[in-house]
C-alpha cells in the first residue's frame, strides 16, 4: 500500500466531492499562478494549517470507492454555507495525527471534527485510514477535550457491520474526546445510505444549533472554484487537458515525466496505461456478456502478485456524455478551454486545467450512477421555471416519493432532470456546482485472474458486463467499466455484434490506441498459504471463480516446475448453465491433467433442472472431506458475492462443523472465527 506517496500534502479541503485520495498528485500543479490565495502547499501540520486558514472545523474521510468522501464533501460544504463554520474537509491520510489532540487548546475558536469513516475488507479500515488507526491503537495517549462526530458507511450484509465507525467511535472516547451526538451509521446493504445520512444529518444539525450555538443560514450554493474561460487556448494547444489520467500524460516532454510514463511509480495517484493484448467474450449468451481481458506489463517494471486487484480506470460512454452535455446545454461549448481558480485556499481541483468541459464530463465526473435525494434537493435553486422548482420539492422532499419517482426508475443525474424540466435544458445551473456536486469518476476493482508466478508480465481479468433492465426502468442500465471492457472486446475481435454503449476507445489524443486503459495494481491479502503441500478449499460462484483460476494456474505452474507436493485442491464453482455461463469451461480439464488427482472441480448450474442447487448444496455433499483437509491445515477461501453467496458459504461451513466433529454451533462460530484471525479463512468478496 502506497500511502507514503500521499504526503504531497496540499491543503486538500477540497472541492465537493471530487478529489479522490489518488487524484492529489496531480493537483499541485494545477493550482496556476490565478490562484489568488496564498496557500501554504507542503504542510503536514493541522494546528498550522487551520492557523492559517482560518478554519475551525475538520472532516476527516477514509474512504475505498468515494462514498464516504463524497458524503464527506456534502456534510462539509453544508457546515459552511448553513452554520457559516469555516471547514476543511480532506482525507485522513492528508495531516499528520499527532496534532489532533491540539486542536481544541491551539486553534483560535476550534469547535470540531466529523469523522466519515467506511469499513472494507473484513471489518477492516480503508487503505487511506490504515494509519491513523495505527495511531489510536499504539502511539496516541489523549485527545482530551476534542468534540468530535461520526458518520459510518457500511453494509448489513457483511459480517463486520460498520465495525470501523464503531471502533473509531469507542477508541476516540477512550481516549478522552468528547461526543456531540450518537454516531450515525448508513448501510447499502439496505439501500439506505441516503436516507440513514439525510436523517442523522438533520439530528445533528439540531444538536449542533442547540448545544453549540451554532446560527443556520439560507443554504445558498457557494462556490469554492471559479470557471475562467480560455478563449485564448483551443484544443489544440498541447498544454490542454482532453482528458488524460493526469498531468504526467499532458504534454510529457521533460525525461521525467517520459520515465514516469514508462516506469511508474504506478499508484492510485497515476495509472499505468496498459495495453490490452488479448480480449473474448467468455459467456454463451445473447444478452449476458462476461469479459476475460489480457493486460501487458511487459513494457513497464509494474508487478502483481496472485491474488492482487486490478484498478481499471474508466471513462464514460459516448452515449452518458451526449445526454448529460444536452442536459446542460454544454453541446455547443463541449471543446471550449477552461481554466479555474480556487476561491478557498484549502480546496484545490481533481484534475488538470486547463481543460475542456467534454473532458471533466467524460472523464472525471461519474456521470450516470443513481441519484442522490442530497443532490435533487441542492438543485432546486437552480431550477429553471417555478413550476420545476415545485415539482423538485415535491420529488426531493419525502423519501417515499423520491424513492418511487427515482430510483425504482433507474434515473441517473441527467435522466432525472430532463425528465422533470420535460426535455428543456438546464442553462442555469453554474458548471462549477456540477463539478463540486456530482461524485469523481473512480477506477473500478477487479480479482486478477491469472498467476504471477506463471504469467509474469500479463495481468488477466474476467469481469461480468453490467447492462440490464430492471424492473421499473424503461432503460437499459449499464456499468461504466465493464460496456467499456466489452466494447474493447468487441473491437478488438471485428465483432459485427454492436455493443449497448459505446466508449471513445482512442482516448485523447489517440493516447489509448490501440486499446489501451488506465489501471494500477492494488495489493491485497488474499493469497495462496506458502507452503504448497497445504491443501486449499476454494469457493468461487461466478466472477468469484477469477482469482481461484490465479491460484490453479500458479499451482499448475509449481507442478511443473517438478514440485511434487502440491497440497490438495478443492474448488466449488457454481453458474446458471453448463452451456451458457460456465466460465473457463475449456480450461479445467487442462488443468486436471496437469494435477491430477490433486485436483477437484465441484459445480453446481443453478438452472439445468428443476430445483435450484449452489455451491452450498455441493459443499454439504463434501462435508467429510472438507472436514478432513481442514483438519490437516487446509485454508478455506471465499470469492464472489458479499450480500448472500458469502452468508451462505460461512454458514454452511459452520453447519459442516457441527456435524462432523460433534460440536455445538457456538464452538463451531469460534472455529471459523479462529480460522480468520489466522488467515486461513480469507474472503474476497464484492
Ligand atoms: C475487491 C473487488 C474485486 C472485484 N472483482 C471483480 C471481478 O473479478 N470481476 C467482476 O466482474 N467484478 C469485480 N468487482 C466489481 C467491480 O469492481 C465493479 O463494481 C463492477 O464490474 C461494476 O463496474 P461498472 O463500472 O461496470 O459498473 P458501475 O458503473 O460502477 O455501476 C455499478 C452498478 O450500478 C448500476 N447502475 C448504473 N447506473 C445506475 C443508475 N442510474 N441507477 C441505479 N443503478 C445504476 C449498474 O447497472 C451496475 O450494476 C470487484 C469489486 C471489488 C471491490
Ligand atoms: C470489498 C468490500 C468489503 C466491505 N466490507 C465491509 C465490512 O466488513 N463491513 C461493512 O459494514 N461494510 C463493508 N463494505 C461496505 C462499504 O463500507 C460501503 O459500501 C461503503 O459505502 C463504501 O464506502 P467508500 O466508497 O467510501 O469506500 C465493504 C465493501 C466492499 C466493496
Ligand atoms: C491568469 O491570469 C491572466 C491575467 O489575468 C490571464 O491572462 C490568464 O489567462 C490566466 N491564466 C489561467 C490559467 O487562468
Ligand atoms: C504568503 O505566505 C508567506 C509565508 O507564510 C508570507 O511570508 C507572505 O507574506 C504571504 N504572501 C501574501 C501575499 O500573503
Ligand atoms: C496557532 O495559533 C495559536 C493562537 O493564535 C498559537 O498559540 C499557536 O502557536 C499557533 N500554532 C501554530 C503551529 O502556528
Ligand atoms: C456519547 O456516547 C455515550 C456512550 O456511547 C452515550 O451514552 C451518549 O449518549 C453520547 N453522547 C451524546 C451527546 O450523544
Ligand atoms: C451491499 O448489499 C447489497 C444488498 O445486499 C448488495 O447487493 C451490494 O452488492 C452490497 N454492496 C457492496 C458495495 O458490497
Ligand atoms: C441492450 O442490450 C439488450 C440485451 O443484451 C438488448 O435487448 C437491447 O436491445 C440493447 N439496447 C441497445 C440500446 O442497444
Ligand atoms: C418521465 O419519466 C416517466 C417515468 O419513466 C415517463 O412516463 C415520462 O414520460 C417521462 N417524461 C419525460 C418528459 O421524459
Ligand atoms: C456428540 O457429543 C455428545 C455430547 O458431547 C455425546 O453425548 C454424543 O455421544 C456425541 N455423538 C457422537 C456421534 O459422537
């Protein structure tokens, strides 16, 4: 984990929902020479930063995807406009800890800091708050005195829910800071995170007016940044941003910028562009598509390891960014060059400028997702008719009412509007406000599938394409990332197929031809145990099946490198149909050759007769030899889908226990939990 690399350290509050942890490198030197404020760049100091700003107020996010740091943005954007508190709003990783107990005795009129704080892995910090929890845990005696918040981001379907809010909760009290209120947790397990935030928010908010004496304002949008056009630069000028991942990619004349283009160092904060030399469609299906893509780092220095994550960083559809551009009335000006300004010395921009408005749109904002209630509400005053402006409050007002006319419909940000305004663009709405409402486009994870110890310089993935129409939508919903992948596919091969969205696959300036994509490598936990003579369980349902191909192809590669003593594997995969969706069909049997007896493959098709069977089932069918090998040290794996198939598989699992050793359903629970805590349970699981 890089997060070294993070202390770039500018004063990062930043702009509304935009800066991605990954996008502050290339921040610095973007702030041009307009900046009218002067900021103070490279401090790690809190007291002297907020000493210099002026600021009596912090909101700290950990953050993996960019909810937390979005609802972050909100919150602190809110305290500012609302309560007039002057706030910076940054990642937790941005400031050194130690001054946090400072704050309240050396900041003139300090009141406090809110915490957004989401859970990951298994019950686990966020990379960014890795760190900071180090801290709390070993170094930190007091914060004694510090009035602080917080705001959990989880889902219930997880075994550890929200255990980092409420762990971060505990410790900070603990050691001796102060609550204001309860802390509020919001759970995408059940949908919920919008209305859990809006209804923790609206009590806090009453709290704070109470017992901190805080004044509310009109919210009125206030803008942090300052659209300045450029009608002196055209697209043409090679300093113009048409959308590369970021500042090294414009322009890279100096050696360094070229070496750093070739030879990284590859990080959240700068992508490797990575040609993809093989691609296909791996499904049998004329409406379920499934992407195996080969990325080459043959090229490049850039290493993985079994098990790693790919970060794919997408950009949107051709189709997303004509609607949303006529939305806006921005057809007409989609080439023009703008530059911006800062208008707050601690916010500064998530991508280069100057740059043109169909680049932001294309390639920094994540443009078609759902729509947040928080978001029709701050869009009211822009509404261009007052007929419009009622019908925004009537539709952002009530959960129920949003939830009907909104999300059950699948409606994304342009949808919504257009839709409400009856077809007529929104001409009023300040660019700016876009930019620090809607959420950055964040690059999307994926289970490496192949094997670092047989291919070395070539990272495989295998990602199901997102494009269905649910119920209660007249549309087709697609996933950015993944039509992307497909219509890469389809290119690639001279398919006649026509893919449901289409991408600029040349990026700009041709930057990504011939089929190249942005990505980095994350490091992850999940691996293999090292000695090879240990048996291993493998559960892997559908895309689940993507880092188990990894482990079988390093194990095939370890059998042919004459190691006999390849521990035993078991592997259950599960799909709809023997014929239609059974991924890596061919290559099993392959595979068996190669490991013989060593080797089981157990699946389960859901669908080719009358009742349904999972993986479950065929686990339970295996409960003596499942037992067996965990008895000889077997490491048990899961990889797949968090919200049931996960449940399930632990369950069954401590179903297993209890009937082959005899055990009651407590002793077995603290089996499985003994498993995890010395790694040889591991999930991966999305
Ligand atoms: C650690 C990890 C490993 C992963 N490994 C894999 C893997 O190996 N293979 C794999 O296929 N995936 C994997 N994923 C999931 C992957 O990261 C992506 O989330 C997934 O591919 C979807 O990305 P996308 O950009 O195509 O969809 P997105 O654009 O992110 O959309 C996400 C979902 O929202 C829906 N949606 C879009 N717009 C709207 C709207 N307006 N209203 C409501 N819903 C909407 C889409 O249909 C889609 O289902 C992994 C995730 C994690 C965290
Ligand atoms: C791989 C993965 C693991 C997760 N693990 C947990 C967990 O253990 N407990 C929990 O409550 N939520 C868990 N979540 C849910 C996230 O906390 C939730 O989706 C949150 O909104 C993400 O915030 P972020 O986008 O700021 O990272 C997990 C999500 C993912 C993708
Ligand atoms: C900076 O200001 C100068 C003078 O006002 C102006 O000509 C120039 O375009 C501005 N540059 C940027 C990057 O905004
Ligand atoms: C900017 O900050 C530096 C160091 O804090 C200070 O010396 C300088 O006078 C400041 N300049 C302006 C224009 O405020
Ligand atoms: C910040 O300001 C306070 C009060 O003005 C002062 O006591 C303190 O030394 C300052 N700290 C830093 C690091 O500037
Ligand atoms: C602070 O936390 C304690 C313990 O969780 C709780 O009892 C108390 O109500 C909280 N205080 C406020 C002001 O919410
Ligand atoms: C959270 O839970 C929902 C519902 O169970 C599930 O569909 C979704 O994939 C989960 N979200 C994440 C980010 O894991
Ligand atoms: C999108 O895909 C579905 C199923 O694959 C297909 O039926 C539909 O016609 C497609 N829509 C468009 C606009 O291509
Ligand atoms: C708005 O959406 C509704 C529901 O999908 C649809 O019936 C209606 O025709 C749409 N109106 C416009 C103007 O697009
Ligand atoms: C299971 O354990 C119980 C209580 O420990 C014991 O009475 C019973 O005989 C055991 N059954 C088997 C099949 O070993």
């Amino acid at each position: 984990m890089a997060l070294d690399t993070l202390d770039i350290g500018i004063l990062s509050v930043v702009l509304a929902a935009l800066i991605g942890y990954f996008a502050k490198d290339l921040i610095k030197s973007l702030l041009s020479s307009n900046d009218s404020t002067n900021v103070s760049t490279d401090s790690r100091d809190l007291v002297e930063v907020l000493n210099e700003t002026g600021k009596k107020a912090i909101v700290f996010y950990g953050s993996q995807t960019g909810t937390a740091e979005d609802y972050a943005h909100k919150y602190a954007k809110e305290l500012q406009t609302r309560f007039q508190v002057p706030t910076i709003c940054c990642d937790i990783a941005d400031y050194d800890f130690d001054k946090l107990g400072a704050l309240p005795s050396e900041v003139d009129g300090f009141k406090f800091v809110t915490f957004f704080m989401a859970t990951y892995g298994e019950g686990e910090p966020t990379d960014n708050a890795v760190d900071f929890f180090d801290y709390l845990d070993n170094e930190c005696d007091s914060l004694e005195g510090l009035k602080y918040l917080v705001f959990g981001l989880g889902n219930s379907t997880y075994e550890f829910y929200n255990a980092i809010s409420k762990r971060l909760d505990k410790k900070l009290s603990e050691l001796g800071a102060s609550n204001i209120s309860v802390p509020g947790f919001g759970d995408d397990g059940t949908a919920t995170m919008d209305e859990d935030y809006l209804a923790w928010k609206e009590s806090i908010f009453d709290v704070l007016k109470d017992h901190l004496s805080l004044e509310e304002h009109d919210v009125k949008y206030q803008p942090s940044i300052k659209l300045i056009p450029r009608p002196d630069l055209s697209i043409e000028n090679p300093i113009v941003s048409l959308g590369e991942p970021n500042s090294k990619y414009i322009n890279p004349t100096t050696e360094e910028t070229k070496n750093a283009i070739q030879y990284g160092p590859f990080d959240h904060t700068h992508p490797y562009l990575s040609p993809i030399v093989k691609s296909k469609e791996l499904f049998n299906s004329e409406t379920r598509h499934c992407i195996h893509a080969e990325f080459d780092f043959s090229q490049t220095n850039l290493k993985y390891s079994t098990g790693d994550h790919l970060a794919i960083w997408p950009s949107n559809s051709n189709e997303e960014v004509e609607k949303f551009l006529k939305a806006f009335n921005l057809i007409s000006k989609r080439n023009d060059v703008i530059g911006f300004e800062t208008l707050d010395q601690t916010v500064s921009l998530p991508f280069s400028s100057p740059i043109t408005y169909e680049a932001i749109v294309r390639h920094h904002l994540e443009i078609s997702g759902p729509v947040s209630r928080q978001f029709l509400q701050s869009v009211h005053q822009f509404a261009p008719t007052e007929e419009i402006k009622a019908d925004i409050a009537r539709i952002s007002g009530h959960k129920e009412i949003f939830s009907k006319e909104v999300t059950e419909k699948y409606f994304n940000i342009a949808d919504i509007l257009v839709n409400i305004s009856k077809g007529s663009s929104w001409d009023d709405i300040p660019f700016e406000f876009l930019i620090e409402s809607i959420p950055h486009l964040q690059p999307r994870y994926y289970s490496i599938s192949s094997s670092s110890l047989s291919e070395k310089q070539t990272v495989h993935v295998t990602a199901v394409v997102e494009n269905e129409k649910p119920q209660g939508s007249d549309h087709f919903v697609t996933g950015v990332t993944t039509n992307l992948l497909r219509h890469i596919q389809l290119a690639q091969s001279k398919s006649d197929l026509k893919p449901n969205v289409t991408y600029d696959l040349d990026g700009p300036r041709n930057l990504f031809k011939p089929f190249k994509l942005p990505v980095h490598i994350r490091r992850s936990t999940f691996k293999l145990p090292t000695n090879p003579a240990t048996p291993i369980i493998l559960v892997g349902p559908g895309t689940g099946v993507a880092p188990f191909r990894g482990f079988i192809r390093e194990k095939v590669k370890q059998a042919e490198s004459g190691n006999n003593k390849i521990g035993k594997i078991l592997l259950f995969y599960g799909s709809r149909s023997v014929n239609e969706d059974f991924l890596y069909k061919n290559e099993w049997p392959e595979y068996s050759k190669k490991l013989g007896e060593n080797f089981e493959l157990i699946t389960a098709f859901s669908r080719d007769q009358k009742e349904k069977i999972y993986v479950q089932h065929r686990m339970l069918e295996y409960s003596k030899e499942i037992n067996d090998l965990l008895q000889k040290g077997a490491f048990f794996y899961v990889c797949g889908d968090a919200s049931r198939m996960a449940r399930d598989v632990q369950a069954t699992l401590v179903k297993i226990l209890i009937a082959e050793r005899n055990i009651t359903e407590e002793i077995a629970n603290n089996v499985v939990r003994g498993f995890k805590t010395s790694n040889r349970f591991q999930e991966d699981v999305w």
